[in-house]
C-alpha cells in the first residue's frame, strides 16, 4: 500500500521543471519499493495456504514443519521490510508526510509496533532456531526449495536459479556447521540465518511466480525477480569466540 500510495502524488507533484515520475532516480527507487512489496507478498501469501491447511487438518508432517519454521521468518521479515519501505514511502513523498495531519506518520508508528508486537526480530530468529531443532523444519525447507527450483524452466531464469541454488547450499553447508560450534554460536548468528533462510525462499517464490507469469506476457514478475536475486542472498556471519568477545567488549565499553 505505501508503493501504491506514492504512485499518483509522482504523477503530479513537480521538481525542476518536470513531475518527479519522469526523473529515473525516483523510478529506481519506486521500482525498488514495488521488488520488496513482491517479495513480501508472496512469503505472506505462502504461510497463509500453509495456515489454511493447517486450520483445515489437511496438512501433512512436512507442510506442518515448513509452516512451523515459515511463519517466525515471514512475521520477522516482513515486519522490518515494511519499517524500511514506509519510512522510504514517506521520503519519496516530502515533506507532507511528516505532517500529523496527513495521517501517513501512523502508517510509521504502526511499522514499529509490527517489528516489537508477538515477538521481536531476535525473539523470532530464536523461535527459527527452535522450529528446526524441535520440529525438525529443515529438511521440508530444503525440499520445498529444490522441488520449486526444478519446475522453473525458463532460460531467462537459469543464472538467477542458479544462484538461489547456490545460496541454499551455503545454508546447508552452514547450519551443521553452526551447530557444532554450540549454542553461543548459533544464537548469536541466529538473525542473520533467518535471514538468510527467508530472503532465499522468497527467491525461489518469486522464480516460481515469474515463469508463470511469463506464460501470460507479464515481464514485470521477472524483471523483480532479477532485481530481488541480484542482492546478497546469505548474509551470514560466522560469530566464532574472538567475534563474540570482540561484541563484548563494544557493548561493555562506552565510546
């Protein structure tokens, strides 16, 4: 709603002698906006057929653990992804939507609510961590990705699979890894792997919806996916003990 939201002001308001919609920085950063409005959606519109089936008990073992560990990642993910994108929404507007009246600031308020309320970004990414460990979530996770990534065929989409591939295998590779290393490390890299497994799930959503709509001449599924894929899919961390001690030590001592 907050990309929708600019869309006509853009058409009209005007900045150095044309209105901003025809200036290509704004366009970059409303195309921006509109790749994270995707991608949210589809992780959101996933976990609620994975909750309706679950209302509807028709849910099997491996839907349940990949719901289990999907609706942390998509509250916590999305919650910071609409923070970011109304605060840029509010930018691209100006001035007015800093102003009380015009009712765009509590759009603001309440993304703050989203990132605290029913758990906090670090709260949730140790729930992550609990769906795997409990429920046994990681290998559905695994599975759901490699099924969707072999029904993506198009060749326009090879490299971009073939990256959201090799960003799967960098969290299989780093899970085993992470917990070996013991509870500290894995709790401490705990926000980076959820985010990690959340933005390379999307990546394979939105592979899966830009071959389909693709099959109806709609290049704009596509064109996000590039834009969504070409960031860094796994920014994990590797918080081995110096790397601990050393966050320590700037928590513990004040500048």
């Amino acid at each position: 709603g907050a990309v929708r939201c600019i869309a006509l002001p853009c058409q009209k308001r005007s900045a150095f002698a044309k209105t901003i919609n025809e200036h290509p920085l704004h366009l970059q950063t409303l195309a921006d906006l509109d790749t994270e409005y995707l991608a949210g959606f589809l992780l959101a519109f996933k976990v609620v057929e994975l909750l309706g089936k679950e209302e509807n008990n028709v849910t099997n073992t491996d839907e349940y653990a990949l719901f289990r560990l999907l609706l942390p990642l998509a509250k916590l993910y999305t919650a910071k992804q609409h923070q970011a994108v109304i605060a840029e929404a509010m930018e691209c507007i100006g001035g007015i939507a800093y102003i009380e009246d015009s009712g765009i600031p509590k759009y603001y308020r309440d993304a703050m609510a989203l990132v605290i309320w029913e758990g906090t970004t670090n709260v949730l990414s140790l729930d992550a961590l609990r769906a795997i460990q409990k429920e046994n979530s990681f290998f559905p996770y695994v599975d759901d990705i490699k099924k969707r990534l072999a029904s993506v065929t198009l060749d326009s989409l090879s490299a971009l699979k073939e990256k959201v591939s090799l960003s799967l295998a960098n969290i299989e590779e780093y899970l085993p890894m992470a917990m070996s290393e013991g509870v500290d490390f894995i709790q401490a890299g705990a926000r980076k792997f959820s985010y990690s497994l959340a933005q390379t799930y999307i990546a394979s959503l939105m592979l899966e919806f830009a071959e389909y709509s693709h099959s109806y001449n709609d290049q704009r599924a596509l064109i996000a996916t590039n834009r969504f894929c070409k960031r860094n899919l796994v920014p994990l961390i590797k918080p081995y003990e110096t790397y601990r001690n050393n966050t320590r030590l700037l928590f513990e001592q004040a500048w």
